[in-house]
C-alpha cells in the first residue's frame, strides 16, 4: 500500500534522522562542553561574523511589513528584543517585509554596536509590500540603514528566493550590493532559499557567503525531504557558507509536541552543516525554552 507522502515524511522522520546524523558525525570537531550552549559565539562559515548559536527571528507570518512580533507593539516587542539579548542572544534577524527594522535599536539602546549581528532581507517579489514599486537594492540598502538606525549592516539577503535561476536573474542587485560591501557598509552577502533549486543554486553560486534554509527531521514547511535537503546543506557548509537554519519548529507546529521539538533540535545541531538555528520567538519563554532543549542536547563525541 503506497503511503501519503506527508505521511511517510511522519512515521520516517526519527529513523531518517537516526541514519542522517550517523553519517554526519565524523565531520564534528571536539569541544569542551558535555552538551551543546544556545548562546554560544560560533562563526557564520568564513564571512568573518561571530554569532550566537540561536537567533531570534523577527517574521512569524510576516507580511506587508507585519509580523506576529511587530504586532505586539513597539513596548511589547522591545522588551522581547532586549530580554533576547540579555539571555545571549547575538544574532537578530529582521527584514523588510517583517517591519521589524525600527524596533532593534531602541530595544538595545546603549549596547555597543559590534556587540550583536543585524541581519535583513531584502524583498524582490513582485507582492507582499504595500508599495507595487521595487528600486534597485542601492535605494534599499540606504533606506535600511536609516530604519534600523546604523551605519553599516552585518548581513543582507535576497529574501525568499525560489527560482534556480536566481543567481543570473538577480545579477544585477547582486553587483550593486558588492558595492556596499566593498564600502565596508555590508559585511556579508547571501540569499534565504524557499525551494531545493534555488538552495542547489546556492551551493554553486560563489557570491553568496551565507544561505538561510528550512529544515528540521519532518520535511514540515521545507524545499524537499530531509535526504535530499541534508546533502545541499552539507555542500553548501563545506563550501565555507554559513548556513542559517529555519523552521526548526516547523513554522510553530511542532509546538505541541515535545517529542517533535527535542528530536528536531537534536536533529539539526548534530547534523554538523548547520552554523545558527534562527526561531521566531514571540516571548521569553519560548526562548527559555528553547534553551533548554538545545541544552540537553549531547554534542557528539568524535573518535
């Protein structure tokens, strides 16, 4: 009897991820510390930035410049920002299309600049901004730096890229944001990945230096199968990329399950491809929590 694929992604999810984590676990280096730290500094593959293992990201259902953490007001979701950071949390996802660019800075009034990463996308689809107009990324670029309110922006993203074709398509934006960072305005270039041939693409396109990508051991909200995104990754991370793991909890559904969460964090941070785990926290105690389960997850011991 054939089985649903959604289905077979379910029930063959904890073995898969079994296999998948054998194979990747010669690559691990070894560390000092029995079991992984959420808030540790690790480094971004080689673009030179050092982040926290968690990030918090800024876009649950986020649209038309909205998100789940934007509508909790500017008090609400400022208090989220600085209650990450306080924890130890060092990387801060923003974008575009989320409208969460204003919120960072004021909620981490007085820190240090080169304390903390700023990330943002930019958007090139043809919706999802009230405006219809999209102007060339050197437009983009300095109107982002007046929202966020700094001088330079550790990394930029072509946001939600589908199409495989992306890095011929999108060639000139790519020059124009080298620019910036031949200016020392940007510190690092990449692309996010919404389907497997733009993720393939990824692997082989030299310009991009970090890849944000959607995974977790359920194939849930992801580009393909865990088998077939897993490898991509791989070749991405030993390309010297950083790679930006999303949907970890599965865009929110594996909230319910405690199972489902442990296994996909454990899952993700022995794979050994996967530098960040970027998660929309919508309150502190999610982050807690969150913490905890990367706490208890043992790093792996290589012979």
């Amino acid at each position: 009897m054939k089985i649903p694929r959604r289905e077979f992604i379910g029930k063959s999810a904890l073995g898969i991820g079994g296999l998948m984590l054998g194979a990747a676990l010669p690559s691990l280096a070894k560390s000092g510390a029995a079991n992984f730290d959420p808030y540790e500094i690790v480094p971004l593959g080689k673009t030179g930035l050092k982040v926290s293992r968690v990030c918090i990201g800024t876009g649950s259902n986020g649209f038309f410049r909205s998100s789940n953490q934007t509508r909790l007001g500017a008090k609400k979701f400022e208090t989220l920002l600085r209650g990450a950071y306080d924890r130890g949390i060092r990387m801060f996802d923003l974008a575009d299309l989320y409208g969460s660019h204003p919120y960072l800075m004021p909620a981490l009034k007085g820190i240090p600049r080169d304390d903390f990463v700023v990330v943002t996308k930019i958007w090139r689809g043809p919706s999802g901004l009230p405006e219809p107009e999209r102007p060339d990324v050197d437009v983009v670029v300095t109107r982002f730096l007046k929202e966020i309110q700094t001088e330079y922006l550790d990394l930029v993203l072509l946001h939600c890229v589908t199409s495989g074709n992306w890095p011929d398509e999108q060639r000139r934006q790519m020059d124009l944001l080298s620019k910036f960072k031949q200016k020392g305005i940007i510190r690092a270039l990449g692309v996010s990945c919404h389907s497997l041939s733009a993720l393939e693409a990824a692997a082989n396109e030299p310009w991009g230096e970090s890849v944000h990508a959607r995974i977790n051991p359920y194939g849930t909200w992801m580009d393909g199968h865990p088998t077939e995104v897993v490898p991509v990754l791989k070749k991405i991370h030993d390309a010297g990329k950083g790679v930006v793991g999303m949907k970890i909890i599965g865009a929110g559904e594996f909230s319910s399950s405690d199972e489902r969460r442990n296994h996909s964090v454990k899952f993700v941070l022995r794979l050994g491809c996967v530098d960040v785990l970027n998660v929309g926290f919508e309150n502190h105690d999610q982050i807690d929590d969150f913490a905890a389960r990367v706490r208890n997850v043992p790093r792996p011991v290589v012979v």
